[in-house]
C-alpha cells in the first residue's frame, strides 16, 4: 500500500482544478475495519514504502488509531 501512494498522490497533479504538486494531496488511510492489533505493523509499513519511494511520508494521515 505504501508504494502505491506517492504515485496515487502525483496522479492528480495537472488536472483541470487539481493540485500544483503532490505535496499538496492530503492521503488518507483509515484503520476502520482493521484488527486492533495489525495497525501499528500497517502503519509502520505503509510510511516505509512511503519513504523508500519518495524519500518522505509527508500528507499521510491516518483514521481510527485512537485504540493503539
């Protein structure tokens, strides 16, 4: 999941009324449905993929963690 993010990010830059840059898309995952003991081993590797694409995890945020 984490490599697919920053592609996903860039994919709507230059469209009509899209973002400048993928620095300016917000990605949001949401743990909703996801076993309370699985997420922060989702989280932790999503943000890895992340970095190792694009050298950064910026404009990821997370839903329902509050139980970690």
């Amino acid at each position: 999941m984490g490599r697919d993010i920053p592609t996903q990010k860039s994919g709507f830059c230059g469209m009509l009324g899209g973002p400048v840059n993928p620095e300016n898309v917000l990605h949001i995952v949401d743990f909703e449905n996801i076993p309370v003991d699985k997420i922060q081993s989702m989280q932790d590797y999503i943000l890895l993929n992340a970095e190792n694409r694009c050298g950064t995890s910026d404009g990821i945020k997370f839903l329902n963690v509050k139980d970690l």
